[in-house]
C-alpha cells in the first residue's frame, strides 16, 4: 500500500482529468508508456528516448544529467513521468508550480508489472497495460522455472572497461544472474557498482564472463589470463544492454539469453 500511496494522491491532484499531454523523462517510461498504449499522448521525452521508432521525433527536454524545466514547462504537460532515483530532486521546481509528477522506481523485475498496471490505471488504458503486465509475468515465470534452480555458474558481469566496474546488489545484471542460477562471484559487495581490481576476478576464477556491450573488442583483454576458466572454455559473452539495463519487458529478452549462455556453460 505504501509503495501506490504516491499514485493515490497523484489521482487527487488529477481529479479524475485523464492526461493528454505527457512528458517523459527516460527511455525506459518512454517505452513503458508507447507499450500500454498511451504513446500517443507524449509531447517531450529526453534525449536517450529511441525505443520505438517514432519517440525519436519528439522534442527534448532533459539528458541523464539535466532537466531543462524551461522547454519542459513549455510543452505545458499535465503529467510528467520520471525515474525517481535520477530525477525526483531535478524536479522538484517544476512539481512546486503544481505540475503533476508520476514517479517510476520499478526495484526488481517483478515490481515492474505492478509500475505497468499503476500507469494503466492513471492513464485510462487498463486494459492494454494488464495485457502487457500479465505478458511480462509469465515470461518471468517461464524463465525462473526453467534455469533458477540449475546448477550454479560463476558468472563475472563486466559493465565498463576501464575501469573494470561490476553489478551487485539489486541492479539489474545482477539480478538477471541469479535469475538465471547463475553465481555473481561479486555479488557481496556493498556498491551496487564496483570498481573490481583484475586479482579480485583472478582469484574468483568465473565460468563465464559477460559484457553489457555490442563490441566484441570489450572482452578480449581477459584473453591474457588464458588460466581463467571463462577464458579456456571460450566463454567471453555479450548481452545487449539497451534491453538489459533498460527497466521495460524488453530485458528478458536479454534476461534469456545470459540463461542461455549460463546453460552453455553447465552442458558444453
């Protein structure tokens, strides 16, 4: 109740108006938001917004460091929806002068259903975001019941090079390796993105190495350490990360295949 009581006084401040002019601030809400069916209603996204195809026409009001709450207001928008871990302090002027702020803090990706179906509701499109929510949670399901209680795979997430920086915690790599049975040899550290020294990796001597990345060119430099086991089975892997790192359905197409490349793994 705690986490929807935001949308309840949300709803308040709409007094049953539906919006119709609708800014939004990431990639991630502007997919969400063209996927439950009210991508119509969008008039201003940020700069990183390119999922689908027709959000890359729309003004641009932000980037992932900035908010230009000038040109924002301009769209005179009667809703904004933001990501509020980045954005919710950047916004904080323009919710003073009374423009409504729906905020997307999916935590996990069965949270993120839930996100869907709230939008929905605010939104009047109900149906097409259960639709879209309940799509989700089943393939979420299919995917945990068939890889999550597999035999466990040492699986090093490599996120940026240099410096070499990892997942942990609650971001959303790392989940998807334990989604997947898979074992984040550094799953304990207290930063969910940590910068990790190559002796650290050496000494957890991972399966499989995976890169958020479309360049293969990322992972050649463990060719050097030809002891790591990732490296002797040739088990250097790319994930795309406009689907992985993005918070929509979409990251469990690449959820699936880190399974799969777990899988390759346990049966060579």
């Amino acid at each position: 109740m705690s986490k929807w009581l935001p949308l309840l006084l949300l709803f308040s401040a709409l007094a049953g108006a539906t919006p119709q002019r609708i800014v939004s601030l990431t990639p991630h809400i502007t997919e969400l938001l063209y996927l439950i069916g009210a991508g119509d209603r969008i008039v201003a996204t940020d700069d990183a917004s390119d999922t689908p195809p027709e959000a890359r026409r729309l003004p641009h009001v932000a980037n992932y460091r900035s908010i230009n709450s000038e040109a924002l207001l301009a769209q005179q928008p009667d809703l904004v929806v933001a990501w509020r871990p980045a954005q919710a302090r950047m916004l904080e002027p323009v919710a003073r002068l009374g423009v409504p702020v729906f905020y997307s803090d999916p935590t996990d990706f069965a949270s993120l259903s839930g996100e869907m179906r709230a939008l929905g509701q605010l939104l009047g499109v109900t149906t097409q975001a259960n639709a879209a929510a309940d799509a989700f949670d089943a393939r979420l399901a299919q995917l945990r019941e068939r890889y999550g209680n597999k035999e466990p795979v040492r699986v090093f997430y490599q996120l940026w090079n240099p410096p070499l920086t990892s997942v942990s915690g609650i971001a959303w790599p790392a989940q998807a390796i334990t989604l997947c049975g898979g074992s984040n040899v550094v799953g304990e550290a207290a930063s969910p993105y940590p910068q990790i020294g190559i002796e650290e990796v050496l000494r957890a001597n991972p399966q499989l190495i995976v890169a958020g990345s479309q360049h293969e060119a990322v992972l050649e430099h463990w060719r050097q350490w030809p002891m790591l086991e990732a490296v002797r089975r040739d088990a250097l892997v790319l994930i795309n990360p406009d689907q992985l790192h993005r918070f929509t359905p979409r990251a469990l197409t690449a959820v699936e295949a880190l399974c799969q490349a777990i899988d390759a793994v346990r049966h060579p």
